[in-house]
C-alpha cells in the first residue's frame, strides 16, 4: 500500500506552493495592519510541511523532486507572509527583513556550497527556528497580540542564531572539502 501512495508527499507540497497566492491575495485584500483570513490560511498551510515530511518518512518516499520543492515551498510562503507583514505595516520593516535576508542568503550559500562539493543540511536548529517564523508569521497576520510580536522577535533572534551557526558549518566544510 506504501508503495502506491509515494506521490503523495510531493502532491501536497505543491499544494501548498499553489496555496501561496491566496495568502497573498488575502494580504492585500486586508483594510488594516492585520489579515486574519490570511493568518487561518498561512497557518493551514504551514501546516501541510509537516504532513508531508512525516509522509515522506513514513512512506520511504523521499525524493530529489521533494527535497528541491519542499524547501522552496516553505521559504515562498514564508516570503509571503513576511512581505505580507510588511505591506500591511503591522510590525517594524527589519523584523521581517532579517528573517527574509536569512533565507535568501541562505538558499545561495547552500547552493554556492554545494556547488563546491559542501553539502549542508538543515538541523534542528535550523528547523525549530524556521517553525517558530511560521508560528510568529501566522500570529502576526492574525491580529495584533503582544505575544505574537514577543514569539516573532524571538524567531528572529533564533534565526540570527542559526545563520551564525550555518556559517560555522559552512567554513568547516570548505576547510574540509579543500574549497577555502
């Protein structure tokens, strides 16, 4: 049964990349500094890469396609909720830039790295502090709660934190790998 049910990790990552222009257009559809139908959406959504991952492992179907969307679908969403932040004002502009700077430097160092035989992985931290921006993002979008901005600060210092510790792997494996 397993095996006919191995497409099905992906399929939901590419629903959720196919999610992400409704949390956009809910974004802009917003008269205020908040988007709570863009917040219930987010968080749905957000949830699916969990779902997935779990089926992935459970199903032994991890793929190369999965390990190339999964990780897009989850910085584009996260992209859009944080520009989504952004234009609706509800949080000061370098909360969410520094989240959305991590990523994308990140995604470029993973792939510069890997170009050079430096293959990075994402570690607990790297995953606690991603799930922590999702959190914070979702909250943020929803309403305007003191604990959603404290839970979204404290993502961005984690994710400062882990990009500090990426950079650290990063190096040592270009030692390694004879690429410094």
């Amino acid at each position: 049964m397993s095996a006919r049910l191995q497409w099905l990790p992906n399929a939901i990552t590419i629903a959720r990349l196919a999610g992400i222009p409704i949390v956009v257009w809910l974004i802009v559809q917003s008269d205020t500094t908040v988007a709570p139908a863009a917040g219930w959406w987010f968080g749905a959504i957000s949830i699916t890469d969990l779902l997935d991952g779990f089926l992935a492992r459970r199903l032994n179907a991890q793929s190369p396609l999965g390990r190339v969307l999964d990780p897009l679908a989850d910085r584009l969403l996260m992209a859009a909720g944080l520009v989504g932040l952004l234009i609706l004002g509800r949080l000061p502009w370098p909360a969410p830039a520094v989240i959305l700077l991590r990523d994308a430097v990140a995604v470029g160092a993973f792939i510069w790295l890997a170009k050079r035989g430096v293959e990075m992985h994402v570690d607990f931290w790297g995953k606690s502090s991603s799930a922590l921006a999702m959190l914070g993002t979702g909250l943020c979008l929803l309403s305007t709660w003191k604990g959603a901005d404290a839970i979204f600060w404290l993502a961005v210092a984690i994710s400062v934190a882990t990009f500090g510790n990426y950079a650290r792997s990063a190096v040592r494996g270009l030692r390694v790998s004879g690429s410094t």
